[in-house]
C-alpha cells in the first residue's frame, strides 16, 4: 500500500487516491506506531503474512539520517491518538457553525441562483448554515474578483446570506492561469517576484505552476490577495486540486525545487500543509467564527492543526464500492472510483488517523446525479457525521424535481428531517469536539476500536460518540440490514424500541429510516426542534438561530446504568435510573426538556404532571407520559432534579 498519490490504471480515476495518507498504525490491543517521516512510503500491514508489519520508505540522499518512530500504549487504542496528537498536534477546531449542514452546486450559473437558494432554504424549511460558491465565480482561476457579469455585487450577495443566517465560503486552489487575461498581471507579478518553484516537475491541471510558500514572499503575497475575499466577509474556502508535487510517475522521478530548498522528496507532502496554512491564517481567529470552514482535498500528518475538513475528492454518485465493476447508464462499464460505501470507509480511517472532520460530498460526484435512493442513504449517513456537506456536480439540490435524479416530495420531508437532526445533534457533536482536545477521541469511531474486546470489525457500522451506534444502509434496495449490536441494551432512535444487545440482528430499514440506536444509560444533549442555523440572523422572528438564542436544552436519555454528561458550555447532565440532575452551564440556562426512554409508565416528582403533548409544549415546566414508550419531562430555569418512580 502505497502512502503518497500513484498511478492506479485499475480504477476510474486513475490513481490510488491517497489523499491524506497518514503513517499512523493503531492496534486494538491499544499500542500505535506513527513514523515521522515526510519521504515515500509503502507499507503492508499483515497482508503479506498476518504477524507482520513491513514498511519501506525512500529517504534518497536523506539515508544517513535515520527514521523516526513513536511507539504509544494506551489503555484503549481509541486513548493513542492523545499521544500522538502531542507529537504532531491537537487539531484545531473549525468555526461552531461549521458543524451544521452546508450545501453548494459544482457551478452556479449567476448571483441571482445563489440568493435564490439561500432564500429557498428558509422558505422550505430546511436548516443548513452555510453555503459555498464553486468555480466559475471569478473572472478566471485565481484571479481573487468576482465575473462583473455573473456576480455584478458580491457584498450584496454576501450580506444576504448572512442575513438569512448562512456562513458564506469559496472554492479555490493554488494556480494563477497562466494562459488567461484575467489573470495576466497577477502572473507577471509571480514571474518577477520568483513567487514559482525554481524548479517543477510535469504540471498536471489545466492552469499552471503552483505558488512556491516556501517563499515567504510568495506567501505574504497570497495571503494579501486572500484577503480581498476575506475583506468582504467570506469566512471559508474549499481548496482543491494541488497534487501536481508527486515524487514520481512509475518508476520515474518528478524533480521539484523549492525557494527553501527543499525537493518533492519530502515536499509531495509537505507542501499540502503549507498550501492550507496560507488560507487558514486569514480565516477568523476569534470568536464563534474562529477557526472559520476550510474543507481540503488533501492533508498530512500535523495538517489537523490548520483546522481542515477533509472530503475525499471526487467519488461516485452511486452504492458502489471501490473498484466494483459499474455499467453506467448509457451502457458502458467502468471501474469504479467507490461511492457511499467508499466515504464511509475514507471517513472513519481519517477518524482514527487524527482527522476528526470529515464530509464527503454528499449525493457523490462522478457520474451524477444520484437517484433517489443514492441521495437519501448518503444524507442520512452524513447526518450522524461530523460535517454534512451537500452537493453533487449535476447540481443537484433536494427541491428540484428532475427525471434524471427522481427526486420527490417524499424524499425532500426525509432530506429535512435529516439535515435538522444533524443541526439538532450539534451540542453533542460540539462537545465531543471540545473533548477531543483533551482526550484526543474522535466524533466518528470505527467499531473495531470502540470496542475492541468483541473482535469484531464492520466497515459499515460505527459509534457517533459513546452512546450512537449507526448502522447506515451501504446496499442499494436493501430495506433491511444486519447490525451487530455490542452487549447491553439498545433503543432504537426512532420509535424507542428496546434491542436485547450481544448478539447480529436483521434489523428494519426503510428507504426513509436510518438504522440509529442509543445505549442504555447513554445522554445525547440536542438543539430545539425548530432550530435553523447556528450562525447569526437579521430577522430572528423569520429564521430560529443559536445565534439569537441557546434557548432550551433538548436531552434524549436512556433508561440503563448511571452515566453523566459535561457538555461543552459546563452543562451537568447526570442520572442514576431513580433521578436526574440537569446543572445548567454557560450557555444553556433557560431550562431543559427531557426525553427518556426505557421506562415502564414512570411517575415524576418535582415539576406537575400534565395531560398530553400539547399541554406539556404550552408548559414552562411539567410531564407527560407517552403510552408509545417515551417520558417527557420540562424543567424551567431554576429546576436542577427530578425523582422517577
């Protein structure tokens, strides 16, 4: 297995697509193995023989001075990347709002389709916090303007967003056109100011040399015409593409030289990190927006530390998995690049590679649009994940209605129960977050490291945090699906059905249901069901923002052992199966609802019972049995426990 982007003739694509290729090993047993080293590398770990790790690496002219390997041990091989994050560095959070839903096209047609989108996601109801522009926005690649005739006012178009409570962000990359007038004087400008490479290899995109940010000249230079984005109130990017630097074709070297002398030996890596660094120095550092939203084709290892979020490139816009052999819909047959199937794998690798933020383009992209049944498996995947990001390269959103997609008014009620339950879910994931830069776990977790000691490994099964097992649907017309549940006892998030765990269970699946399961004894602190965005609103009276308001505190729980809960603000939650205690923190002081499952027609004491849902939703405080299964328990400000018999 090769750790840098090769040649791979047996796939679409046509390269290996190791993107963000990380030297870090964890065993289950609870010990790592991290090489840090920036050289070429092949590893085959147990393939070749089952007991064994080997690892070539081509250090060149670099041989005398040796390798450098960390060893950890972790009393839970979830518990190996805090060490290792204190060798390469705890990652950088994004911006709060970065963790609700964004959506983009592959290529808006003007300024006036992108203030129609914005506002048709407040008219349909559907939550989402931001929005980026694709290319072509500009008047060429990296021109760092907007085309005066597709996008006549920016700042407008800017404010609008913001107004209706979406963070805006572009996509961009590291090329100056070359071959384009737009960007003429700019190039003229790298040329004299020796802002290239001395020396680069084969260019393989369609626009030029990268920028050399070994300069740091170069690298001021850039950052200088960043900020005219910036300036205007662009708060992210997507950056793309920059994988010219390789260290060869085949058995062939590229040769690059850098302004700090420096060669693609080592540069094939490093130079992703510093192509992000340059974006992510002039992204908020302060405030709810620190960190801002910077969604990056690439990564390596010590990158988490500019705040990245990793998508996996270009997959497909279907359920194959990689390298599945695909008839594409006017006949022909390819061999695939992966779809849904492949996200889920690159996901939680990343996870437990110290890439704790990762969204894949949700719907996929080659080979577009998805069909109905793609789409809403991808998004109701995306949605138990760290970052949802929506878009395909057919443009596809869930409001429009095309025979090629087969979307429908049923699929676009699934699309918004998803998207606001990601939203809903953000005072856990956040907490997790904040956690992460202690503990170093992160949001997503693959199965196998969970819980190591069951010896069970399902690529598509995983834990969203502690007490959120997901099952996702890979297989295309599949209504059901097997979930191995760990032992213990587990509620289905939908209707609170208990699951006896300990044991493989073909469990229902729907095209409209995620299979999501709670633990017993698990808390999962949420937003209000009405919540639109995180980010702030002109009119709080038309778009429910955390923004405007915190408000009340949503809690799921399940009835099992005693558990506890410190949410990111300093919220206490804390029950023992007799009682709950709610100690409110910073943020979240105007009281709490609680919702628990498990119970066998309970009796509250100390707030009023009250006679159905609608009585309890007028109440500031009060209960509500519901025959089907769930306790509903409001609390007001000044009510910190409950007793239930």
């Amino acid at each position: 297995l090769a750790l840098q982007l090769e040649i791979d003739l047996f796939v679409e694509s046509a390269n290996n697509e190791a993107n963000v290729p990380v030297p870090l090993l964890i065993g289950t047993r609870g010990w790592g193995l991290f090489v840090e080293d920036d050289h070429p590398m092949a590893v085959d770990v147990a393939a070749t023989d089952a007991a064994r790790v080997d690892l070539r690496v081509g250090t060149g002219p670099a041989s005398s001075a040796g390798l450098r390997f960390h060893l950890f041990a972790a009393a839970h091989p979830l518990d190996v990347l805090k060490p290792y994050f204190e060798v390469t560095g705890f990652p950088k959070l994004p911006a709060t709002w970065a963790l609700g839903p964004w959506l983009w096209r592959d290529e808006n047609r003007d300024q006036a389709e992108v203030e129609s989108d914005v506002q048709t996601m407040r008219d349909l109801d559907l939550a989402a916090t931001g929005v980026w522009v694709d290319r072509p926005y500009a008047s060429g690649v990296s021109s760092f303007d907007f085309h005066p005739t597709q996008f006549p006012d920016p700042a407008a178009m800017i404010q609008r967003a913001h107004d209706l409570g979406f963070r805006f962000a572009l996509w961009h990359t590291a090329y100056v056109g070359e071959d384009q007038a737009a960007t003429a004087a700019l190039h003229e400008e790298a040329e004299a100011g020796g802002y290239y490479p001395p020396q680069t290899g084969p260019i393989v995109n369609n626009w030029g040399r990268p920028v050399d940010y070994t300069n740091p000249d170069a690298y001021a230079w850039w950052q200088d015409l960043v900020r005219r984005y910036t300036d205007l109130g662009v708060e992210g990017f997507k950056l793309d593409y920059v994988q010219d630097v390789v260290a060869g074709l085949g058995p062939r070297r590229n040769v690059w030289v850098f302004a700090d002398g420096s060669t693609e030996r080592t540069m094939h890596k490093r130079y992703q990190a510093l192509y992000h660094q340059v974006f992510a120095e002039t992204l908020p550092q302060e405030g709810p927006s620190a960190g801002g939203f910077l969604l990056t084709r690439t990564g390596v290892y010590g990158d988490q530390t500019n705040g990245v979020i990793i998508w996996p490139g270009d997959l497909d816009a279907t359920m194959a998995r990689h390298k599945d052999r695909v008839q594409d819909r006017d006949g022909s047959s390819y061999s695939a690049t992966g779809g849904l199937p492949a996200s889920m794998v690159d996901g939680l690798s990343l996870a437990a590679s110290g890439f704790a933020f990762y969204g894949s383009d949700t719907g996929g992209y080659r080979h577009c649009p998805p069909d109905k049944e793609t789409f809403t498996r991808w998004f109701q995947q995306t949605a138990l994940s760290s970052v949802m990001q929506i878009g395909t390269s057919c443009n596809d959103v869930a409001w429009e209605f095309e025979d090629a997609n087969g979307f429908d008014a049923e699929m676009l009620d699934w699309y918004r129960t998803y998207t606001r339950l990601h939203l809903r879910l953000w005072p856990y994931a956040w907490t997790l977050a904040n956690a992460m830069l202690t503990d170093g776990r992160p949001l997503q977790r693959p199965y196998g490291l969970q819980h190591p000691e069951l010896g069970k490994h399902p690529w598509d099964t995983y834990f969203f945090g502690d007490d959120l097992l997901v099952a996702p649907v890979m297989e295309r017309d599949a209504r059901t699906r097997t979930v191995p549940f760990p032992p213990g006892d587990w509620f289905d998030w939908w209707t609170g059905a208990r699951i006896e765990g300990g044991a493989d269970r073909e469990m229902d699946a729907p095209l409209g249901t995620l299979p999501l399961y709670l633990r017993a004894g698990g808390i999962v602190p949420m937003l209000r069901p009405t919540i639109d965005t995180l980010a702030p609103v002109a009119d709080p009276d038309a778009v429910d923002s955390f923004a405007t308001e915190a408000g009340r505190l949503y809690v799921r729980l399940a009835a099992g052992p005693a558990n506890a809960l410190t949410l990111y603000d300093g919220t206490r939650i804390a029950h023992d199966g007799a009682a709950v205690s709610i100690t409110p923190g910073d943020v979240f002081t105007t009281g709490a609802q609680l919702e628990i499952v498990g119970l066998d027609a309970p009796t509250v004491e100390g707030v009023p019972a009250l006679p159905d849902r609608a009585a309890l939703e007028a109440a500031d405080r009060g209960w509500w049995w519901d025959p089907a299964g769930t306790l509903y328990v409001r609390l007001g400000p000044a009510d910190r426990a409950i007793d239930l018999r």
